[in-house]
C-alpha cells in the first residue's frame, strides 16, 4: 500500500481566487493529463446511482463512483479478490465491468469469492464483476460499487466536454517533486489553455493541494 502523502487534488479554479474549489470537465482532464510533467498520473471519477435488481426482493439504488481505470493504481489499493479496471475496460463498446466494495459484497453475496467473474444486474444490463476492493476502502461516499468511466462518448461534443464540469480528480507527484513545482506545471498549462481555448478558459486556472488539505476543506 502506498503512502498518501503524495496524493493531490486538482480542481478548476479561478485566477483571481486559487482557493475556489470547482470540477475538471472532460476536455480539462485528457488536456492535462496529456501536457503534464509533474504528476505520475492523473485519475478522475465521478458519482452515480445505479439501480440493483437482487434475485429477491425490490430494486435498490447503490451509492457508486465511475473512475479512470488507472484510480486504484494512483492510489496504491489492489483488489482483495480479482483485478481493478485495465485501460482496456474503459474503451467505448467494451463489455460492461464493475468492482464491489468489501462491505456491499460482504452483505451481498456473503463472502462468496466466486462472484467474481459473474454477472450481475444493474441498471437492467447484466454487468461482470472483475474484484472486489479492501475492507473499508472508499472515495469517500461509502460507495457500494465502482464503474469505469469512458470519456469518448462527452469528448464527441466539443461543446459540452470542455463547458460541464463533473470530475472530482485525483494526482500523484513524481518522486522528488514539490507541490509548488507541481502548481507552477499546471499554470503554465492553464495559461496555454487559456490561450488556445478563450471562450472557454479565460480568467481560469488549476488549483492544487495536498490531499490532506482537501479533506480538510471538505469537512469545514
């Protein structure tokens, strides 16, 4: 397990106030992600409700986050049984994945490994389980399970994919490198973008900060 005091959050933010906290959008995200230098990597994800139709009983809304497949990895957390999400299961028409929280499997399946491989329903669509993550792992909504996110289908509308902000999103800084190298990085970046893109990026900017210090805002 890695330690998480490398771990930052990026927001969107504005220049003339860097303490503004705000979503990347998807253009926002593959533009740094791409031009970036400082960070080991970039991952993003973003809430959702799905529906669950047990074999008995009603319907019922989990609590589930969809994530860039590379999330976990930035993180440092492994599966506890079967894999997390590879590149390949966020590409567009790929087969319908998920990964289960210890606890929703725990209350769920009753510790029954064997699930992993299975398919189940969920939002009407039978979806595979690939893991299931660590006791007590979590985004910090308790989420009962987790989906890949598949960014090809918001990029297709240059309108939208750089105007809707709705990625919580979440880097690791290279060995050796500071969190005020790392915040000059991404400016430099903000002000290229804010050149290329002005109706969508002026007055804009990246903010960065530790991920305790995130927390901490959270909680205020």
């Amino acid at each position: 397990r890695r330690t998480t005091a490398f771990i930052v959050r990026l927001y969107d933010a504005s220049t003339t106030d860097p303490t503004e906290r705000n979503p990347f959008s998807p253009a926002n995200l593959v533009d740094y992600r791409e031009q970036q230098r400082s960070l080991v990597g970039i991952g993003a994800y973003m809430r959702n409700t799905p529906t669950w139709q047990p074999e008995h009983g009603q319907p019922q809304i989990l609590t589930a986050e969809t994530v860039t497949p590379d999330l976990f990895d930035l993180l440092g957390v492994r599966a506890r049984y079967g894999r997390t999400f590879l590149a390949r299961d966020s590409i567009e028409g790929s087969d319908l994945t998920i990964i289960l929280s210890y606890e929703f499997w725990r209350r769920t399946f009753a510790d029954d490994s064997t699930v992993v491989g299975k398919r189940i329903p969920l939002n009407n669509r039978p979806y595979e389980v690939l893991g299931v993550m660590p006791p007590r792992f979590t985004l910090g909504m308790s989420e009962d399970v987790w989906f890949p996110l598949k960014l090809s289908y918001p990029l297709d509308d240059a309108a939208t994919a750089r105007r809707q902000h709705y990625l919580s999103v979440i880097g690791r800084l290279r060995q050796g490198v500071t969190l005020e190298q790392a915040r000059a990085d991404l400016t430099t970046i903000a002000h290229r973008l804010e050149a290329q893109y002005p109706e969508a990026k002026t007055g804009r900017t990246t903010a960065i900060v530790s991920l305790h210090e995130a927390l901490a805002g959270d909680l205020r």
